[in-house]
C-alpha cells in the first residue's frame, strides 16, 4: 500500500514551488514519523521518506527533497516534449471539417492552445506550474472555451468537432501515461 501512496505523496508535494518545499511546513503538535519510520535497530528504512522534525518545522530529509525535485523537473519535461510532439506538429484529424481551407483555423487553434499550455508549464497560469495533469485538463478545457478574444469581441477557438475529439483523445491517453510514470519520475520505481 506504502508503494502506492509514495508516488501520489511525491507528486502532490512537487506541486508547490522549490523554495516552499525546501522550507517545510509547520509542524503538527505530536509528530511521530522519525520513531515510526525507525526499525528496531535505529537504521531508518529507504522505502520511506524520513520527516525531520526540528521543533517547530516538519520537512523532508536531504535524499527526499532531492528525489522530489527532480521528479518535478522530470515532470515538466516530460509535459514539454509531449507538447512538442502531439500539439506544435499535430496534423488536423482525417475528418476535419475545414480541410478545403488548408485546416487553417484548426492550425491557428492548435498554434493557440501550445502557445497558452506552455505558459502554464512555465508558472503563469494559477500557482501550479509543475502539475502536468492539471495542465493537460487545462488544454482540453481550452478547447471548449468561449472567454478568448479576438481584439474585439469574446469567442471560442475556431477547432473543428473532428480536430477536438482527436486531440481531446490524445490528451487523455496521456494524462493516463503519466500515471504510470510518476513513480519513476520521483526515482521510487527500479
């Protein structure tokens, strides 16, 4: 069960900015990980991240931060070649509704939501720069919203049903990837 949760632990912890990690959070008033964590001999066991109490401050061992930040660089460049591969070089769906026109609009669309997706890998976008799985729902979100502007008035992005679906497949299909790979990310998987 403890193989399970690590992965999860390690990538909700990667969520939060380097600083704020390395610094740990408060400590709650009865802390017992150290003397859980310890086997009989005192040797504290690798499976487990060891949470160094200093009083009044609850944060992660030197090996642990380590692991943890690397898993977050491993996931933000995983993030950055999966949007390198499947969104800037993507090719409109063998559907798509604006084939006569060079599949223009669902280019630009394409252009649009790589531009916007990448913003959020570089921390713009609402404190959660280092959460691949959010900013893949983010870009399939983007596809049905009606709030962007052209200058003048709000509208949508102009991707046709068949070019949506196709890349809204893609997406989902990779979020479901990256399940698989946060435990190696974080270095808790041989």
């Amino acid at each position: 069960a403890l193989g399970t949760l690590l992965p999860a632990a390690f990538y909700d912890l990667s969520r939060y900015g380097p600083s704020k990690t390395a610094a740990g959070t408060p400590a709650p008033p009865a802390l017992f990980f150290d003397a859980y964590n310890m086997p009989s001999d005192g040797t504290p066991s690798p499976a487990v991240p060891v949470i160094v109490q200093d009083g009044e401050q609850a944060s992660l061992g030197h090996e642990d931060l380590v692991l943890l930040l690397a898993g977050r660089e491993n996931g933000q460049a995983w993030l950055a070649r999966f949007l390198d591969r499947a969104v800037a070089t993507r090719s409109p769906a063998a559907g798509c509704a604006h084939a006569r026109d060079g599949s223009r609009p669902c280019r630009d669309s394409f252009f649009f939501l790589l531009l916007n997706t990448r913003r959020a890998v570089g921390g713009i976008a609402v404190g959660r720069d280092a959460d691949p799985l959010f900013t893949l729902t983010q870009a399939v979100d983007m596809l049905s919203r009606t709030d962007f502007t052209d200058g003048v008035r709000r509208c949508g992005l102009k991707i046709c049903a068949a070019c949506k679906e196709d890349l809204t497949e893609c997406v989902t299909k990779a979020r479901k990837h990256v399940w698989t790979l946060i435990p190696q990310w974080f270095g808790l998987e041989e």
